[in-house]
C-alpha cells in the first residue's frame, strides 16, 4: 500500500502498485484508504 501513496504523490502510473496490492490480497478498501491519503476524498460543491 506504501507504493500506491508513493506512486499518487509522483507522477508514476498508479495501475501497477494497484495491481501488485490486489495480487497480494489487500482488499478494495485498502487501496482506496491508500488514495484517499494522498488526493483526499471529493467534496461537490453545490
């Protein structure tokens, strides 16, 4: 999950760490929390 926060704060391809933390059983959730670390969660503005 440390290369998918490492890869969203770069400019690397996001597909492959995903890939590999998925192969490793991390679940859906994980990978996200690991996003959401780096981007943050959306917000609409209204």
């Amino acid at each position: 999950l440390e290369k998918i926060r490492e890869a969203a704060r770069g400019s690397d391809n996001l597909l492959p760490p995903i890939r590999q933390a998925l192969k490793d059983r991390c679940s859906l959730g994980e990978v996200c929390a690991a996003m959401r670390d780096v981007f943050g969660e959306y917000q609409p503005t209204f």
